[in-house]
C-alpha cells in the first residue's frame, strides 16, 4: 500500500450510538470501502461487578454475576455458585443438579434464539429475526413460570436451586422445546438456504484454528473450526448432570476449507449447539426425581465461608465462562473475585480479523462471534 | 427458478400472514390492557405487620440497601416499620426469601412508574396495602 492511499485514510467510530453497537465502541481506519484497522475499545460498559462483588455477601453474588449477560442469566450466574460451593464445600441433592442443568441449556437456547433474531437484523434479513424471536418468547414464559423473572432470574444459589419445578414449568419447558424442535428444520431452511444470506457470509472472517486459539476464543467460534472443546464433555462438573445424557459435542466442519471457519460455519454451529441442548433437555426431563432442591445446611454455611481460593468455570453460550473466587478466614464477602468472561477474547480478535474486510462485512464479522459488551466490561 | 415454484413461494407467503391475521395479538395497549402475570413474579412488595418481629433480617439480606427499618414505629406487639426504596430495589426475591416468619411477599403487581422520584419510596402506609388488584383485568382490549 503506498503511503498516499494512507493520506486519505478516515477514522470512523464505530459505535457507541450505533443501534447494533449497545455499550462498544470500536473505531475504524478506512481507506475507500476497506478496513486497514480496527481498534476495539471496551470500557463504555463498565460496571465494577469485580469491585461489587467484593461488597457482597455469597448469597447476593450471583446476583451481579447474572446481570453480566441477561441472556443466558442461568448460565452466568454460576460460576459464582460453584465457587462457593467448592470453598465451602456444600453437597447439591440429585433433582438440583439436574435443574440446573435444564435451565441451563434452556438459558442457552434462549440465548441462541436472541442472537438468531440480532445478527439478522442486523443483516437485514428480518425474517429470521423474528422467527427466532416468538420462540424466545416461550423459553421466556418457561423462565416466567419458574422463577417469576424473565431475565434476572436468581436461580441457583449455594447448596441447589431457589425455586421447584411445578406442572404449569414443566408443560411450560415442555411447550418450548416441542415448539423450538418442530421449527428448527424451518428455521435452518430459511436461514441456510437463502442464496443472499450464504453470499454474505461466505468467506467471511475467515481464520484458522491456530489464529483462534491464540487469541484465546473458546465455544462456538471455535467448535465451529471443527475442535471438539467442550468444558462439558471435557471437564464436567460434579454438581451438573451433562454425564447423565448421551450426546455429542457438536462442531461444524467445512470440506471447503478444513481447520478453518468463517461467518457462514459459525452460524451452522449455531444450529448444531441448539440441536443439541434441546437432546440434553428432552433427555433430562424424564430422569427428574423426587427429593429436596436444596442442601437445608447450605444457607448456614454460605454465610461464612473458611480460608480458600476456588476457580469455577462453565461453558457458556459464548465460550468458556470463568471466576476465581478468594476468600479470608469467616469472611463474609469475597476478598477478590476475577471474572473471564468468553467474549473480551472474540472482542479483541477482531482487531487482527478485520483489516483487509470491506466496512460493510464489519458488523458480520462481529456478529458472528457473538460478543456481548457485558462480558468484557467487567 | 420456474414460474410455478415463484407461485408455491407465494403461497407460502400468504399461508403465513393469513395465519397471523386470524391469530390473537401478542401484544397489549398496556397502562389499559395487562396480562395475569405468574404466580412468582416478583413485583412490588407486601408487608404483612401482623406477622412481622422485627427481625430486620430482610434487611440484612437486600443486596441493594432497598429497605429500611424503623423499629420505634410499632403497630402490633413486635413489629417494625418498612420502607422500600424502588429506585433500587432489583427484585431479586432475597428479603422475601429472608423472612422467616410469613411478613413480606411479593405481588405480581409490576408497573410502579410514577412521576416523582419521592414517590417511588414505599412508606410503612403504602408497603402494607395494595392499592389494586393485581389479577385484575384493566379496561377493555381495544382490537
Ligand atoms: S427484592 Fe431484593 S433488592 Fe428488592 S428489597 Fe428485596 S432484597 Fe432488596
Ligand atoms: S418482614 Fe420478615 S424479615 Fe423483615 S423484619 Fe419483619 S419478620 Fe423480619
């Protein structure tokens, strides 16, 4: 590139007004039509859930752990919840670990469904926004029914779970899920086998898995390169039921470009990831058995917990999910929580992913790896 | 593509929207419309002082700093006053949770906006009634 082409370079901020850029900013050097560079820029989200997390006592944690990502409330919560229970070393009866693990899945449908509705609108494609959408609804209402939240749902808490299943959740989940399976064929029709959506995301933020897991990305973005990394397959977690089920990790592998993925692979991992937590599920609801949803020491025993460190983690609907836990002797708060969220690695990544694409396949590339500002402002 | 798959497309098309046209809205023409919200929703609050001892534990387990007690305002026996603050409380369901002796619930009574901050702090006359049905079915549907 000679230097004069570099004279008429244009800073563009990208964000944070953008209606698709809620809480980032990230500012772009153009020259015409294509990106040179990209600067991510976190910060326009910050609300010291670290700091906070200090203040507050084991019980009211999770609370500002779920408030990270609304989307998927069941899932962020828990790190926090298995931290505890690790340092204070608390049982989980049966039908909890298997609740959670219900809510969980269902936590990361509901979340597929949302970024189904967003990447598309912000393609354009509105059909499949709101498709996606009126199913969200019903893992809304199971959330509703259950919890009496439809986002901020404080579900689990040290020791088990807040709230019982009763008839009206299950026919609830069960609706849900009957509705998500019969349209899941229509819905991969739809977005699959539309020519425009393959023409604009084909090729498309396109990197290796080498590229991917040096900077660090983790869940879809990577399983979608063809590697089977699971925290649940790989390191499952005594207090969940993911060894109770029989399933696959998916992964999407492209014989075009083997080892690699783009926009187009990631949204058929997509697919996959929804395929199978509706198998973990259905296969779930049946085992339910009979017995407390809560350990009745628990609630003594969070209150002070002993010396300890304990590091949880989950896989999230958009990577692995972490938090490191320290605690001092009887305290009652937390001496330093650190939180890893997946998407400050899908954020940053953009910095190398981006220069050479056109302006307009930024907010795909972005979408694609799904990132929410919550996770990286900590 | 040929002209009779460009009809079926069509079809297609039209099954859907007739579909939707006959279908209830999903939506509702809301401060006259509301739907019956579940049983566990955690709306606004209720505090029960024939029940209550005092026992601030509620407030202990806000993590907000949503409630506060006034022990000297006494009604029954044992009871204390409650005030909660809405511009903060999260509606996390820990004081209920907290609350041992059946004082304190929630109402599935949502919509809370008012046009004064001040009036957004439930004083002990406030938190102890409710000022309507929740259940109850508001004006008309208006299609
Ligand atoms: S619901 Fe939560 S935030 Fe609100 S007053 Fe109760 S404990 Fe505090
Ligand atoms: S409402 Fe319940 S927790 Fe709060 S002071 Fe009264 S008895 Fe104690």
């Amino acid at each position: 590139m000679s230097p004069d082409i570099l004279d008429e370079a244009m800073e563009i901020w990208f964000g944070p007004q953008h209606v698709s850029a809620h809480g980032w900013a990230t500012k772009l050097t153009l020259v015409g039509d294509y990106v040179v560079e990209c600067d991510p820029n976190a910060g326009y989200f910050h609300r010291s859930a670290e700091k906070v997390l200090e203040y507050k006592n084991f019980r009211q944690g999770s609370l500002v752990l779920e408030r990270m990502c609304m989307l998927e409330a069941f899932l962020a919560e828990y790190p926090y919840v298995a931290a505890v229970e690790k340092i204070a070393e608390l049982e989980v009866p049966e039908r909890a670990k298997i609740m959670r693990t219900i809510m969980m899945e269902m936590s990361r449908l509901h979340s597929i469904q949302f970024w189904w509705g967003q990447f598309n609108a912000e393609l354009g494609f509105f059909t499949m926004a709101l498709w996606p959408w009126v199913d969200r609804e019903y893992s809304l209402d199971a959330f509703e029914e259950l919890t009496g939240s439809r986002h901020t749902v404080s579900y689990s808490t040290p020791g088990g779970v807040k709230y019982d299943f009763t008839d009206k959740v299950l026919k609830q989940l069960d609706r849900a899920i009957k509705r998500f399976e019969d349209r899941l064929p229509k819905f991969r029709d739809m977005q699959m086998g539309s020519p425009t959506f393959r023409a604009r995301t084909k090729g498309i933020g396109q990197y290796t898995v080498k590229q991917g897991l040096k900077w660090g990305l983790s869940g879809p973005p990577i399983k979608a390169c063809g590697v089977p990394m699971d925290l649940r397959k790989d390191a499952p977690d005594p207090n969940l039921a993911y060894n109770m089920c029989d399933w696959e990790v998916p992964i999407t592998e492209n014989p075009d470009h083997p080892g690699e993925s783009d926009a187009l692979d990631r949204m058929e991992q997509r697919f996959k990831e929804a395929e199978t937590s509706v198998q973990i599920i259905k296969q779930l609801l049946p085992q339910l058995p009979e017995g407390p949803i809560i350990d009745p020491k628990a609630r003594a025993k969070a209150n002070r917990l002993p010396e300890g460190e304990a590091y949880a983690r989950v896989e999230g609907t958009r990577g692995i999910t972490s938090l490191w836990l320290k605690t001092q002797d009887k305290a009652q708060t937390a001496y330093r929580a650190k939180i890893r969220g997946p998407c400050i690695a899908s954020y940053y990544a953009l910095k190398d992913l981006v220069p050479g694409a056109k302006f307009a396949d930024f907010i795909v590339i972005f979408g694609s790896l799904d990132p929410y500002p919550g996770w990286w402002d900590r | 593509m040929g002209f009779f798959s460009v009809l079926g497309d069509i079809y297609q098309i039209l099954k859907h929207t007739f579909r939707q046209v006959f279908m209830r809205p999903f939506t509702y023409f809301f401060p006259f419309e509301d739907r019956i919200y579940p049983e566990r929703t955690r709306g606004r609050h209720i505090h029960v002082r024939k029940n209550c001892t005092a026992c601030a534990q509620c407030v202990r387990a806000c993590p907000v700093v949503a409630i506060r007690i006034d022990k000297e305002d006494k009604m029954y026996e044992k009871d204390a006053a409650l005030y909660f603050d809405y511009t903060r409380c999260i509606f996390c369901g820990l004081c209920v949770e907290a609350c041992r002796f059946d004082a304190l619930f929630h109402t599935p009574v949502v919509d809370l906006s008012e046009g004064d901050r001040d009036d957004l702090v439930y004083g002990p006359d406030k938190i102890t009634t409710l000022d309507r049905d929740p259940l109850e079915w508001r004006g008309r549907r208006f299609r």
